[in-house]
C-alpha cells in the first residue's frame, strides 16, 4: 500500500513538474531516463522511495545533453532531484564564503531557523528559500546583508519574526520563478 501511494506521490509531482515543460522537452525525453538524488546515480526503487516533502528542486535534462554529459547512459535524459538537506548544505556553504557574519551567526544550515531570507526584496518562505537560494551562484549573487534583531536595528518586527534578516540582492537567475509583486 504504502509503495502504490508512493508510486502514485511521486507521479503526481512529476506530472506536475512536467506539465509546467515546454510540450517538445517531454517529447524528447526517453522512457529510462537516468536519476539521481543529490548527485548520486540511483535505481527506481530508491527514486520511489524519496518523501516527496523531502524533495527541493528537479532539474530534467534532456537526452541531447545529457548524452554529452553522462555518455551513451544519457541517451534517454536525466532526471535530477536535490533533496531539502543537500540544498540547504549548498546554500549554507555559499552564502557561509560571502559573509563571516553569515558563518558566525548561523554556523550550520539547520541553524537557519532562525533566519528570514529576503532575495530581492521579497520575503522568502520557509518552503520557498530551500529550492530558491539553492540557485545561487557566483554569476547571479551581487551582496548579502544581515540584520540580527537583537542589536536593535529591525525592519518592521512583525513582519518578520524570525532573529536574523538575511537579505539578499541577486540577478534573476536560471530557474527562479517570476512573481508579481502584491
């Protein structure tokens, strides 16, 4: 029972994903495409048992490229999911190298439960943060800014209850959903 609904999670979340493609990237992908969990090559069976509430991006690349980048291994794309823990740990890593405050303050990535990010201007959600600052590179990312409540200096209080205000400015970057602001 617990193998169909995982089955079933599963398709569900990349139907979704999928339907959110270009109609021609789903035609050009194969029936076996390669999978890998945080970079590591695995079966189906280890894909299926992923918790969907785990899960922070998915990346499909198509057989053309994945071809070039796996060999003849590729021939049907590739499906690429990072979980939450392994976005974390990369974002963490990152923003740890621009800013000694950053790593002092938050000296872990679960240590982050404290923190709002704000990228751009936007207060980001803790659902939301993982997969977005995920995306964060040395050709997207410009500064980074942190305010810790507890010196005084805040912007609005209720607005963000969390300890510490990272805030982020960023070039949009590859991946980054448009929103609009409200």
């Amino acid at each position: 029972m617990r193998t169909a609904f995982t089955i079933i999670i599963l398709l569900l979340l990349t139907a979704t994903f999928f339907g959110q493609l270009p109609k021609n990237a789903m035609k050009k992908m194969g029936q076996n495409p390669v999978l890998f969990i945080d970079s590591t090559e695995v079966d189906m069976t280890a894909f299926q048992a992923l918790n969907q509430f785990d899960i922070s991006n998915i990346s499909i690349v198509k057989p053309k490229k994945a071809k070039k980048l796996l060999g003849d291994k590729g021939v049907d794309g590739g499906i690429y999911v990072t979980t939450i823990k392994s976005a974390k740990q990369s974002y963490w890593n990152f923003l740890s190298t621009k800013s000694e405050k950053y790593k002092q303050l938050i000296p872990t990535p679960i240590a982050d439960t404290t923190v709002q990010y704000i990228l751009n201007g936007q207060a980001l959600s803790d659902s939301s943060a993982t997969g977005t600052l995920f995306l964060l590179t040395d050709k997207n990312f410009k500064s980074l800014d942190m305010i810790d409540k507890e010196d005084g200096k805040f912007l609005m209080d209720n607005a963000y209850p969390k300890r510490y205000i990272v805030i982020i400015t960023a070039k949009r970057f590859k991946g980054q959903v448009k929103t609009k602001p409200s």
